[in-house]
C-alpha cells in the first residue's frame, strides 16, 4: 500500500448489516495533507470518491463536483453518501464530509457503466509545459505539506512569484505519483488541485489560494508505471468580482488530456 493509499482509505461505520450496502464511513484527515489553510481540498474531495467506488464498485468516477464551505483539519471525519440516482447507464451520489458535526465539504459524483460507443480525442496543441528536461524541481515551502505527496517538475515560465504585473496568471509542469500506483479517479481528483494555485503567479498567497467550488473531469485512467509523468497546465484568465476561475488539464506526454479541472478561488 503506497502513501497515497493509506492517507486516502475510508472505512464503512458502522459495519452494515449483512446484504446491507455501507454509506457512511470514517476516515482520518492525515497531517501529510495539511494545506496553507487547514487540510488540502482536493484530497477532502478523493476521500468522498473512495467512499462512492467502495459503494459502487462495478462504476467508475467520471465527474466529481465539490464545493467547500469551511477549513478541514487534520484529525478523524465522517464521509457520508446518498444515492441520488442509479439508472442502468450512470449513477449520481452526492457525498458530504463532517467534522465535530459540521460540514466541511459536500460533492456530487457522478459514475458510469464501461460504455462502447463513438468516441473522440483532441491532443492538447497548445498550453503545454515546457518540456521535463527544461523544466526545475519544486521548491516546497516547509509549511504546505500536500506538496510532499507528488513528485513535480515545474515550468520556469510559470514559477509563482506574486507580482501583479507579471504575464498571464498560469502554473504548468510535470508530475507523477511519489510511489508507483495507477493513475486512477482518487488520484486524479487530488492531483487537479495539487499545482500552487494559478493566481498566485499575480496575488500573494493566501489571496486566490482560498477554494470555493471545484470540479473535475475524468476523461480516462491509467495503468501504473514508474516512468510515466502527466503534464498540467493550469490557467486563470479571469479574476472578477473577487472569483477567480482556474481551468486546468492532465495530460499524457503526448498532448492526451487524462482529466480537466474548474476551480472557483476566492479573492476578495
């Protein structure tokens, strides 16, 4: 079991009865996870995706919609989810995490049967990272813990420097897992928020690092291999009325996106 794995597992709680489905479940915020403000989103949101594939095993995460209303901390959390729907094709659950009987965030997740049917990719042509061997190793600040749980490569063009008058509000790289393990949903939904946030290229952390609402995307998974890194770009063109919208792509070396992320940051 990786890292990723044992900061990241649910338990049923209680245990159900027999024939019974669990939809609650315990978990254990890690402090490994802990953020510039509290506990990391995007893995309070992969703790929610682990509950929805442990209730619904047979379906695979496609779209996780998350929204955050106050700070997680590190320390024990109850999951709960409810089905909202479970058709033949996709099922909605909506999912909620609670700490000292308050609730912290609360997602949407949507799953899928395997589907065969006419499909489409667009390689990613353009926002792109530089490529690896041009790119600098991360330079974590000791106090943001989440930035230990990936190995990242950062483009030198995109370092976060805080200047209002710099170029365009983007972050982009390379990463992968610290342990070989698969590319899969939990990871994916961690990872869309891994990146130092985009605004911080023009505002000073913690302005524009504060998460509000956050969706992502999976468009595929991927089998483990230790030699494979993702590329990510991520993107703020728009910071009005103190939101700024961060879009965001995983790709495969060869342009394939791998998931999209939108990411709604307080600035005000």
């Amino acid at each position: 079991m990786t890292t990723f794995d044992r900061t990241t597992r649910v338990h049923p709680s209680p245990a159900p009865g027999m024939n019974v489905p669990a939809t609650s479940f315990v978990a254990n915020l890690d402090e490994t996870w802990s953020s510039l403000i509290g506990v990391h989103g995007g893995y309070v949101a992969s703790l929610m995706v682990h509950a929805a594939e442990l209730v619904l095993p047979d379906r695979v995460v496609r779209t996780v919609s998350t929204s955050f209303l106050r700070p997680a901390s590190v320390g024990p959390a109850d999951v709960a989810l409810e089905i909202l729907r479970a058709g033949r094709s996709f099922s909605t659950l909506s999912a909620s995490v609670q700490q000292a009987g308050r609730t912290v965030a609360v997602s949407r997740i949507t799953l899928l049967n395997p589907v065969d049917g006419v499909g489409w990719t667009t390689p990613t042509a353009h926002d792109r990272p530089a490529p690896i061997d041009r790119c600098l190793p991360f330079e974590t600040p000791p106090s943001i813990a989440h930035f230990g749980q990936a190995d990242f490569r950062i483009d030198p063009a995109t370092v976060p420097t805080g200047d209002p008058e710099v170029g365009e509000g983007r972050i982009a790289g390379h990463i992968r897992p610290i342990e070989t393990r698969p590319i899969d949903a939990r990871w994916l939904v961690a990872m869309g928020d891994w990146f130092p946030p985009s605004p911080f290229r023009r505002l000073a952390p913690p302005v524009g690092g504060i998460s509000i609402d956050y969706t992502v995307h999976l468009h595929r998974t991927l089998p483990a291999d230790p030699d494979l890194w993702l590329e990510g770009a991520f993107t703020t063109a728009q910071n009005v009325g103190g939101i700024a919208l961060e879009h965001g792509t995983l790709a495969t070396p060869d342009g394939v996106p791998v998931a999209e992320a939108f990411h709604t940051r307080w600035t005000g």
